[in-house]
C-alpha cells in the first residue's frame, strides 16, 4: 500500500487551496517579518503568490495571537483596526519608524518600515 503524505499539498480537489496550507504558509510569513519593519496584507498575500488580502486578514484574525500581528498592517501604515493601542506599543519597543500627522494621529512609516522578504 502506497503510503499517503502526512499533509496535503498546496492543492486539494482539482485546484482550490488547501485551507490549512494557506493558513500555515501566511503564519510562515508573518515570521518571518524582523523587529521594526512590517508588511502589509496585500504584501503578505504577494508573497504567497496571491492577491488574497481578506484572506490574509482572515488568518490574522483567527490565529493572530499566535505571531507577532502588529507586523501586519493595512496598506495606509496603520494597524488591525481596535488594535492601534497595543500595536503602538510594540512598534515603541521595536523601533518601528512611525509618521505622525500634526492632529496627533500616527501610522508606520512603510517607506522605510516594509519588509519584502
């Protein structure tokens, strides 16, 4: 008896994702974004070969407590919305360049902060 691979690939039944497999390949990702810098949803999604950003911030909402999540940000600089306090902490502690605006508010500064991988 042939033996069956411990996962699927990155397929499964004829061409569409693997749930799992993208679940595990956008955490990968998310891991691999060094201290201070950050990528976007889209950027992410790109690294997978997709455009799928919803589906990147489908993980990060699911299983985005297990990674560094502030890492991860919309592609105006700002973070998960609900999340912009705790996220400005750790940019804080991780010397993540920020951008303020004059009103006091802030976003990360992705001309210098974006990670590509």
């Amino acid at each position: 008896m042939p033996e069956s691979p411990a996962r699927p690939g990155p397929e499964v039944d004829g061409g569409s994702p693997d749930p799992d497999d993208w679940f595990s390949r956008v955490l990968e990702v998310v891991e691999s974004i060094p201290e201070g810098r950050v990528m976007t949803y889209g950027g992410v999604a790109a690294a997978l070969g997709s455009r799928s950003s919803r589906g990147v911030g489908k993980v990060m909402a699911h299983a985005g407590g297990e990674v560094a999540w502030w890492r991860v940000v919309r592609a105006s600089g700002h973070p998960a919305a609900g999340h912009e306090q705790r996220a400005l902490e750790m940019y804080r502690v991780e010397g993540t360049p920020l951008v303020w605006s004059r009103a006091g508010t802030w976003r990360v500064d992705l001309g210098r902060a974006a990670w590509t991988g």
